[in-house]
C-alpha cells in the first residue's frame, strides 16, 4: 500500500507539476511538499482536501493509506492484542453485571469503560523512527514501552505528555481529546536546523462513526529551548 507522500508524489508527476508549483498551490513552500512526499510530515487535514481537489484523487484513497501504514507497525500488532483482552474483559464483566444488578449496571459499566481506547506515540529524528532507548516520556495515564514508541489507555479529557529526547530538550505533546476516538496515532517529527528546531505533531485517529481524521501542528524554538505542540481542542 502506497504512503500518503507516495500518492502525492506520483499525481503530481502525472500532472506535470513541480514541488513549487502544487506549494503555491496550497500555500506551502517547496520545501514542506518535499517533506510530504518524502514521509518526514504530513499535511494537515485542511491541506489534504485541497491536495484531492488539485491532483484529482479521493480522500478515502489518500486517508486510508494512512491508516494501513499505522496497522502494519509492530505497535498495532501489539495493539491489536491489548484490544482483543480488553474487549472480552469488557464483555464479561457487562455479563456478570446484568447478572448481578440487572439493567442498571448497564449503563453505570458502559458509562465509565465503553469510551476507552488506546493511543500509541512514535517519535521520528529527521526522517528516522527513535527507539525508545532514545528518550523517555512523562505522562500521568499508564503506559507501555513497544520499543519503537509507547503506548497508552486514553478516554475522554485532556492527553498530555512530555518527550525527553537523550540530549535533554523536551516536547510537550497531546490535545484535548473530546470524542470517542479510539486507534489514536501521535506522531512527533523532530527536523533539527543549525540554530533552532522543530517538532510537528500528526495525530491521526478513527472515531466511533469510523470516519478517520489526521490534524497537525507545529511548533520552533531556539536549540536548547522545549518546545509544546499540544493542540487546546480539535
């Protein structure tokens, strides 16, 4: 399955289009459309619409490369298997309570425990995945080391984190997570410049509707500066 930098790079091509040229196009500098095709980014959610409309392609061709990309990783694997525990866990429990407290412990079970999912956050140094012998993370939700990110249970409410890379400088990552999201991706792409650096923060995700979303935001500072990259709603 193509990555989304892979599709854009193939129908611009087909189009006859520069790097420059589909930039104006969107208003991005050359620069940014070749970090997309290159897989160092990802474009926006706002930005990927307009990209179907130029290069004539649909939303669930380029969204959905996106999310078989994230299944394919050992992290989903792992996931996978977390779910299937949690899930039968889940049924058990909503069985004995019907059992035990009937209709009413429906609902009290399925309020506190059907809204959970899991996020898995990976982070990538100028286009290299980190291990997590790299840095560590911070963060009050509980949470497992995949060896090539982490990962952990999240419900509604605010998920927030901080990155400490080995070098000592810190990320502030995470959003405000106000629906039923469930199979959350948190990608932090670190791009390190002579006299500052960056991190963009990707966040791709799947609701209860099954509708897949992906949201970005970005942040710079000086060298030696943290920089934050959570995003205060969505």
């Amino acid at each position: 399955m193509d990555s989304i930098g892979h599709i854009i790079q193939r129908q611009r091509k087909r189009k006859n289009m520069t790097q420059e040229a589909l930039g104006e196009q969107v208003f991005v500098t050359k620069q940014a459309v070749s970090k997309w095709e290159t897989g160092r980014t990802l474009p926006d959610i706002e930005t990927l619409r307009k990209l179907c409309q130029i290069l004539e392609i649909s939303g669930d061709e380029i969204l959905g490369s996106s999310v078989n990309e994230v299944r394919k990783s050992r992290s989903w694997l792992r996931l996978g298997a977390m779910l299937s525990a949690i899930y039968l866990a889940v049924v058990v429990w909503l069985g004995l309570t019907v059992l035990v407290q009937g209709s009413g412990g429906i609902r009290g079970v399925s309020d506190r425990y059907l809204q959970y999912g899991v996020t898995v956050l990976s982070v990538w140094d100028n286009g290299e995945l980190l291990s997590t012998e790299h840095y560590i993370i911070e963060t009050n939700l509980p949470t497992s080391d995949g060896g090539d990110g982490y990962q952990f249970t999240t419900g509604y409410g605010k998920i927030l984190g901080v990155v400490l890379l080995e070098d000592g400088r810190e990320i502030r990552f995470g959003f405000n997570n106000t629906n039923t999201w469930h199979h959350i991706h948190i990608r932090l792409d670190v791009d390190n410049q002579d006299d500052h650096w960056s991190v963009q923060q990707t966040v791709a995700y799947r609701t209860d509707k099954e509708q897949v979303e992906v949201m970005t935001n970005e942040g710079t500072a000086s060298q030696r500066e943290p920089i934050s990259v959570f995003r205060d709603g969505v």
